[in-house]
C-alpha cells in the first residue's frame, strides 16, 4: 500500500512501490488529467509537480514521493495565471499534451518570473505537442507571467 | 458530389432518428448543464439539433474531436442559421448514426478536411430549419404572417415588440411539420459565422477534465495490451504464459492469431505481464528488409513505366521541341502519425449488443468491424466517439476494436486495448515514402510547355479501398500532380506502385503531402532556369483571376514579396491546391556555414471559401507549419531485421519550441462554400523552406528530411 499526497489530500493506492507514479496516478487513482505518451521521460505529457518542481511522473517510482506534495492540473485553482493564459490564447488543439505542458510552464515561471522569449524557449524545448500548439504556448507563457506580475508576483 | 441527396431528403431522414445519446453508466463527458438535464420536452427537429424549454441550444456533433475545432465551428454555422444566442449553445458528441455520415462518402468518418465541407448545406438547413419552425409557432400563437416576426439572439419578435424565446416556442414548434428546404441566409447576414469565439473544448482541456479514449474507464473493465509482431507477417513460435500470469494484476493470456493479449486489472501490469511472456517469434516475410532494401526497391520501381494517371497534349514531342529540358529526381520518406495520445479502444460485447467507446476517425468502419465480429446487426453496434489526443488519419484504422472485441467476447466483460509507444510506432499505417524523377521542357520565352512525372510508391487505397484502385492506379499516389495548380498544355503522370510488406495508410493531406514537395520544388527549379521571380513564373502559370491566382497574390502582397529581405536572409515559396481549398506558404530563411537552417519567418494565406471560424483556421495553419517544418527538418521512420527500426520520440524527433518560427496566417475574405482547412495548411510548408534555402546557398534539397551535410560550406 503506497500513500500519496495529492492536490493536498492523503490518498491510498494498492500498488508496488517501484510502479511508476503516472500509472499509480491514472489506474489506481483515477486522476487522468496525467497523460500517457512515451514512457522514457522524452515528451513531457506525464510532467506533474512534486514538491513544485515539474518532473516526468512515467520515470519516478511511487514509493519514493510518499512524503512529498504531488501537484496535478486539478490541484492549480481555475484562475492560475498559467490555466487563464492557456484559455484567453486558445492555445489546446487535441490538448493531450496540454496539461503536462502547463505544469512545465508553472515550474519554470516559479523560476523564471518575467521570461525572455529566447528564455522561453529554452525551457520549453524538452516538451512535445504534436498538433503544433507552440506559438500559442509561447504567448500564453508570456501572458501568465504578465498576469503573475501584476498580482504581485504570486500565482 | 451527391448534394442533391441532401438537399432533398436530409430533413425526412434525420427528423426520423433520435441518435444521440448521453453516455451509458451516468457518466456525462459533454457538458451537460443541469438545466438541461431537468428540462423537459426538447425540441428535436432532427438528430443534429435540440432546443430545452430553458433556452439551451444543443448542438449533437458526429465529427471526431481532434482538436480541429469542427466542435466548435459545427455549431457556429447551425447556430447562424438558427440565429441562436452564442451563449445557450452547447455541444455535444453523438453515437455513431445514419443521420451524421457524409452526404459525399455516405459513410461516417473525420478525415479529408471533410466535417466542414462536406455538409456546407446541410449544417445551414439544420439550423434554418429549426428557425422556419420557431417562426411559425410564434406567428401562429400571435395570429400573424410569418414574414412579420424577426428573429435574433434566440428569441422571435413581433412587430409590436413583443417577443418569444426560442425555449418558449419548443412545444409548439416540435409539433410542426420540418420544413424540406428552408430559405438560408445571405452571407451578409452571418452573425456568428466568421466572427471570433472561443472554442467550446477548450476550457474543459485546459482544466484536465477531459476524457480522452485512453482515459475512459467502464465498471467490470480490464485492460489488454496486446504482443504484436516485431517483424512483418512474424507469428509467435513460444511463449512463457506461466510467468506472464504470475505477475500481480494480470487476469488472463490471450493468443490472437499472430499476437498474444496480456489482460490484467491495471494497465502497468499488463504491460509487465507482456514483457514477462518472453515471445519468440518466427522471421517473418521478409527478414533481411531495411531502410537500404526499401530504397533500392522505390529506386527499381522507379525504373519501370509504370500506369498512365493522366496524359493531357503530346509530352513527348514537346520535350522534343523544347529551348531547354529539365530532369530531377525528389524522395520522401515514410512518416509516422506520432499522434499524442496512443491508440487505444474499449469495448463491451454482450448478448444483443456491442458497446464501444473510442475515440476513431471511422465510425461506420468501427460499426462494420465489431459487426462482423460479433455476428450482431449494424445496428446494435453502439459508438461512442471519444477525443482524440491527435489523428491525423491514423485513427480510422480498425486494428484496435478488432482486439478490444475479440477479448471482450471471450472474456465476457468489457476490455480496453492499449497500446504502448513502441506498439504506435511499430504498427503504424506510415505516410507512404515515395520517390520520383520529372522531366519538363521550356518554350523560348521560359514558359513550361511540357511535364513528364513518373511516382514510385506504395498505395494506401489498394489496402483500404481497393475498389477505387484502377488499372493500377492510386489516385491518392498521384494527387497534387494531376491536379496542380497549374495549366500546363502537356502533362504526363506515370504511377508505378511498389508493394512491400510495410503498411501504409492515411497521413495528413494525404498524396498531398508527398507530391507537393516535388511539384513545387521542381517548379522552382523551372523558373530559376527560365530566370524568371518564383512568383511571377507561378502565377504566369496559372489562370489569371483564378483562386491558385488569388492566394498566391494574397500571399506575395501579405509577405512582401519583392521587398528588400534582411542581410542574410532569403525568401521561398510555394502553393497547392487542395480538398476544395487553396493555400501558399511564403519561408524567410537563413543558413549558418555549418548548414543549420533557421526558418525567421513563416507567412500563410489560405482560401478555404467561407471562412466559418477564422481563429480556428488561424491554429490550423499555425500547426500547418509546425508540422511542415518537422517533416522537413526531422522525421522519417527507419527499419531493419523486416520490422520497424524507429521505436519511441528519442528517435523519431519532432520539431519543438526554439525551431518554430513567427508565423502570419492571411485568410482571403470571400462567401463561397467552405472548403477543407487542416490539410490544405500542410503540403507547401516543406517546399517553401527548400526553396528559400537555394536561394540562400545554391543549393537544391530534394530529399526530406533535409539533409544538413549538403549546406556545409567552407
């Protein structure tokens, strides 16, 4: 029996400790906002945060997040910068990839406030959307930073 | 096309079919409003449309949701007609039924840039119907004529003032006859259609609360991931099902055929148990084929003359007669769909139904499948379409409900097939690889009086459509060259078509998206000889006036053709013309010693006819370029051992955030019927960007992907 903190509540899985957590979290969990793609950590679908450091959940066993604070889409309130940015900008096409992508987005603008553009691509450049969402993704990013700024720096 | 159908009997057909239904077991994935659910006696005209005594506006939609915004659009155009408030529609996926298969393919499937333009008419009488008949009931309650009520926002109002709401007119409307061909707007009066909204999806998308078909879950559901053959026509020779059963989780092993299915209560220990049943597999049909075998296999082909697809003038004699002959030869490979979301389908097969949740691009082909397979009637096949995490024609395959059928049968409950990675890229349907040689002849004053084209490739509709194969000849293998944008007074096009054991099937703009890197290179290579300006020499090909005509001009004049480039930088272009639509892509280029290509700028300009919802054919068009670039830059699949090399995205990279450059999208403004958007955004982008790196460097690149060693100077 594996216990993990999720969007801030205490949840119990039945599973092995070296499942990876992507699958803890859609199979036993049901949180399917977490998305499977390719399994080696290469496209970034499956990114959650954990501890608010975007990590590729297909790659990290279970058992070693017990402790942490594991944060999915859902765990981010509906008027997060980043969830506003990606609505105004219309940035989904198929939006598999999406959630994974903001989480990535969320953890690199806790870090990087107020982006440059070529900031911006750097660290986004280790994700994957195949529909080809990236122009958008790219003035969403710039909008929730600016909404950030304007809240006070807190999203 | 077979509108005439529509036009006579949709309203007769469709008012006769309730087919859409909410998803079994309670659980609503479309935004169903609570208003809606406690509001009684809707009004349904027919299946595409119903009104709530509250107001709300249901739109049922039998196109996929691959994120093309067709979910949004169809809507817009009913909405339109029905002069509907924006606000109270919502829209809904329905079961797969009669009333929502295309009136040109009379089958149900999202593909071909179709949703849109192959019920232009119908969609429109949909909503105009439903208003006719609002009307009607209002006029009748007020004791006037019809023509004096006005409509808007969602309500009939009388002269005097007074007004009705649409929700208020249900019941009496529901009891009126439907009208058979309802007056439709004039374009002028379009107030939703070509207006900026937000898409409907959307919202649920970025909230994570979207159920993908990967995600879908049933209660008594298991999960199956199935062992396919690593190798073309391989079979398992022996396996360890002890050790597969003996991982925790895993239910039962299943041998299919030429694959064994791993059925378990969660999808990781189906996975291990796979992993666990340590297969051997026999060769296969071809043990020694590999990227090098398949090459000189197109290349041989290539040599042979092959099928005559078209044969306009006498190309012969006019090379003959030509001032300067060209010849070159163009290659492309076999692409992947590397859709986002794995393929994946779930059914329940049960005594006197079969029950599926998938989210396919085929419908009627899922429907004929389990069918088939079960033995019960078309109609107690029960689809529900899912989203889609991407397609891009991949999904009309049938190879997942196939399994999900099987095993649900025989395990009596209801199973999802899932499918891994490495499964997508193994047993992809590839975009068909393709090799070709041209040979055109110039006139004196640089006109192309001659084009001799021979294609050597493997045929997609010889497996899904072999009726529509003829004298050997694919006419998807040679689309984009028969019908080029341009009036040329010899034109000979030779198909030779190469079978081998590799499975090829429906990819994004399909013949398209092969032929037309050729074409418009070689048409760039034209006018470079003749020295004439590659737009010019284009459009001096072309119908003048004509819509090829119109967007390239758009393009030229929106891009700045002409305009003095910045230092060290060059432009390219090129064109086609598409599933009833027109586009151009202008390339701003420039390319470091060391041969690295950075793409500045991208400008599109597209006529798609009615532009029914711009912002979406906006994302499209981005996307257009996104994936045009990564074709040109990176994917190609590789093989070896008689199987597929290429394996995950560490090897099949796709383009990422700091290669996509600025992108200006221009949509020609005109009231013509709407035409495809997805597909006719892709087959310029690659060729555009070949031609503006010869005009950066000299040098012509004929094979995608690029290949960056040719650009390496000093």
């Amino acid at each position: 029996m594996i216990v993990l903190n999720v969007n801030g509540t205490k949840m119990q899985a039945d599973a092995d400790p070296d499942t990876p957590l992507l699958w803890v979290l859609r199979d036993n969990l049901g949180i399917t906002s977490v998305k499977y793609a390719c399994g080696i950590a290469e496209c970034g679908m499956c990114t959650v945060l954990i501890d608010g450091e975007a990590r590729r959940s297909c790659i990290v066993n279970a058992g070693d997040v017990q402790g942490s604070e594991i944060t999915t889409i859902e765990g981010l309130p509906e008027n997060h910068p980043v969830k506003v940015a990606w609505i105004e900008k219309q940035v989904p096409q198929c939006g598999y990839c999406q959630p994974g992508i903001m989480l990535h987005a969320v953890d690199f603008l806790s870090r990087k406030p107020n982006p440059t553009g070529e900031q911006i691509n750097d660290a986004m450049d280790n994700v994957i959307c195949r529909c080809g969402t990236h122009p958008r993704i790219r003035k969403a990013i710039q909008m929730a930073a600016e909404m950030t700024a304007k809240q006070g720096g807190k999203s | 096309m077979n509108t005439h159908i529509t036009r006579r009997d949709f309203l007769k057909k469709t008012s006769l079919v309730i087919a859409a239904a909410a998803l079994p077991g309670g659980v609503n994935l479309f935004h169903v409003s609570p208003a809606l659910a406690g509001a009684d006696a809707p009004f349904k005209p027919h299946a595409f449309l119903e009104i709530a005594a509250d107001d709300t506006i249901t739109v049922w939609v039998g196109q996929t949701n691959l994120g093309q915004g067709t979910h949004t659009g169809i809507p817009m155009i009913i909405a339109d007609e029905l002069d509907a408030a924006w606000e109270k529609v919502q829209v809904k996926m329905a079961l797969a039924a009669e009333p929502f298969k295309s009136p040109v393919w009379h089958m149900q499937a999202t593909g071909g840039s179709s949703s849109i333009r192959h019920r232009w008419d119908l969609l429109r009488k949909v909503g105009a119907a439903a208003r006719q008949m609002l009307v009607e009931a209002a006029a009748e309650q007020w004791g006037i004529p019809a023509e004096k009520c006005v409509t808007k926002d969602g309500s009939v109002t009388h002269p005097d003032g007074r007004s009705l709401t649409f929700g208020q007119l249900t019941e009496a409307a529901g009891k009126r006859p439907v009208p058979e061909d309802p007056p439709l707007k004039d374009s002028k009066e379009y107030r939703i259609i070509g207006t900026q909204r937000k898409r409907l999806d959307i919202p649920d998308k970025v909230m994570g609360k979207t159920v993908y078909g990967i995600d879908f879950t049933v209660p008594g559901m298991c999960i199956a991931v199935v062992a396919r053959p690593p190798r073309y026509g391989a079979s398992p020779q022996s396996y360890d099902e002890k050790a597969a059963m003996a991982v925790k989780g895993v239910i039962k092993v299943l041998p299919l055929e030429n694959r064994i299915a791993v059925c378990a209560e969660t999808t990781y220990a189906a996975m291990k148990g796979r992993n666990a049943l340590n297969i051997k597999w026999s060769e296969g049909s071809q043990p020694n084929l590999n990227d090098d075998t398949l090459d000189a296999l197109f290349k041989e082909h290539l040599g042979k003359p092959g099928a005559v697809a078209k044969n306009d003038g006498d190309v012969k004699k006019a090379l003959e007669q030509a001032a300067q002959t060209m010849e070159q030869s163009y290659k492309l490979p076999y692409l992947s769909h590397a859709q986002a979301e794995p393929i994946n389908c779930t059914a329940h097969v049960e005594k006197e139904r079969c029950r599926i949740w998938t989210p396919t691009q085929g419908q009627t082909d899922t429907q004929l499948t389990a069918s088939k397979l079960t033995g019960l009637p078309i109609e107690k096949v029960e689809v529900m379409t899912l989203p889609a995490g991407g397609g891009f024609g991949l999904r009309g395959e049938q190879d997942p409900v196939e399994d999900s059928v099987l095993l649900s049968k025989t395990l009596n409950r209801p199973v999802k097939v899932m499918w891994t990675r490495e499964d997508d890229f193994a047993n992809d349907r590839f975009r068909p690889a393709s090799q070709c040689r041209i040979k055109a002849g110039l006139d004196k004053d640089g006109r192309v009086m001659a084009w001799s084209h021979t294609v050597a490739a493997p045929s997609v509709m010889s497996r899904l459509m072999p009726e529509y194969v003829k004298d050997g000849i694919d006419g998807d293998a040679v689309s984009g060259i028969t019908d080029m944008p341009y009036d040329l007074p010899n034109l000979l096009v030779n198909y030779v078509m190469v079978n081998s054991p590799v499975t090829v099937g429906w990819w994004r703009s399909v013949g398209y998206s092969v032929n037309a890197f050729a074409v418009e290179s070689f048409m760039d290579e034209l006018a470079h000889a003749a020295k004439k300006d590659p737009v010019q020499f284009r459009l001096d090909h072309m119908e003048k006036g004509g819509r090829p005509y119109n967007v390239l001009s758009l393009l030229a004049e929106k891009a700045g053709w002409g305009t003095p480039v910045p230092e060290g930088r060059a432009r390219g272009v090129a064109a086609t013309s598409c599933f009833e639509s027109f586009a151009a892509h202008m390339a701003e280029v420039s390319v470091s010693k060391e041969g690295k290509i950075t793409v500045h700028k991208m400008v599109c300009a597209i006529d798609c006819g009615t532009a029914v919802y711009p912002d979406a054919i906006r994302a499209q068009a981005e996307a257009g370029v996104v994936m045009g670039l990564s074709v040109a830059f990176h994917e190609k699949v590789r093989f070896e051992n008689g199987g597929v090399k290429t394996a995950n995205y560490d090897d099949y990279p796709v383009l990422t955030l700091s290669d996509v450059p600025e992108t200006e999208v221009h949509i020609a403004q005109n009231n013509l019927k709407a035409g495809g958007v997805g597909e006719p955004v892709f087959p310029s982008v690659a060729p555009a960007v070949a031609n503006a790196v010869f005009k950066a460097t000299g040098v012509r690149l004929r094979e995608l992907p690029f290949k960056r060693e040719l650009l390496i100077r000093g």
